[in-house]
C-alpha cells in the first residue's frame, strides 16, 4: 500500500518529500534506496530524517528541466 500511494504522489506531483520514522541512520538509508528503487525516482535530497524524490512524469510533466 505504501510503494502504490508513494508511486501516485510522484505521479501527481513529480517531486515529493517522505519524512522516515526511526533514528537509525543505517535504517533510513536503507530505506530511502528501495523507496526509489522500487518507485523508479531519483533522491534528489536527504536531510535528516526526510528524503525529496523525484520521477518526471512522462504523459504530463510539471516541471520545466533545463536542457
């Protein structure tokens, strides 16, 4: 439930912050990677216990990228 509600945030709004429970730092690295692994998004940032993850989304982007 949580990887489907994460992949319909990236898909509305293309760039999303995710604030992780826990105070083990190994814990949360770990968990951001499969956070973007499994929704195919890039880690744009990660401080402290909150991640920004990115993933364009192809049919309507929101977002200007500079080229």
């Amino acid at each position: 439930a949580l990887l489907a509600e994460f992949s319909i945030a990236l898909d509305d709004h293309e760039l999303i912050k995710v604030k992780l429970a826990g105070d083990d730092r190994e814990e949360r690295a770990a968990q951001i990677s499969k956070l973007a692994e499994a929704g195919h998004a890039e880690l744009v940032q990660s401080i402290g216990k909150v991640a920004c993850f990115y993933r364009r989304n192809s049919d309507k982007p929101k977002l200007a990228l500079p080229k």
